[in-house]
C-alpha cells in the first residue's frame, strides 16, 4: 500500500502534466505552476515542483529548460507523450492515472 506522500507526488504529477496541457503553447515556468497547484489545494514546495518537474524531463513527459537570468526558474514543455499520460491515454508508474473527464 502506498504512504499518503507516495499518492500525494504521483497526483502532484499528473496535475503538473494536466496544467501544462492546458497553458495556450502547452508550457509554463515552474513559479507558475507552483502557484496553480496551490490554487488547487495540491500541497508541495517549490523544491517539490522542480524535483517532479526534472523527474517528468526523465521519462520524456516535458522538456525543460533553466531561464539563466533567474537562477531556479525552469520553462516546461509537455511532450506529446505527456499529454497522452494528462489525458489518460498512457500510464507512467509514478504518476496517478486521471478520471474520466
């Protein structure tokens, strides 16, 4: 059985990919969606948001890029692979799969 922290990142996850396929360009900087997994009640620190977001990066959901003006801001991009895993229509162990829309 999984820890409540367990489910918690692998929800926190799904809802990085989810934000990013709804953003209009399908990305957004990671001071951004920190701010929209707040708004949603989704616990996580910023150290949160950019540890899962490299960790997406690794299983080839998003591509991330550094903004070297401000040091720890990251720019996401979803891959069609992670849209498909936002959707539903993929599953990634390590990532909640989504309910029926």
């Amino acid at each position: 059985m999984k820890t409540f922290a367990e489910s918690l990142r692998e929800t926190r996850r799904l809802v990085l990919l989810r934000l990013l396929s709804e953003q209009p360009g399908y990305r957004s900087n990671s001071s951004n969606l920190h701010t929209g997994l707040y708004a949603l009640g989704i616990a996580g620190s910023r150290d949160d948001v950019i540890t899962d977001l490299h960790w997406l990066r690794d299983q080839a959901l998003l591509d991330l890029d550094a903004v070297p003006e401000v040091p720890g801001l990251f720019v996401a991009n979803i891959t069609a692979r992670g849209n498909d895993v936002a959707n539903g229509q993929a599953s990634v162990p390590g990532i909640s799969r989504p309910s029926p829309r």
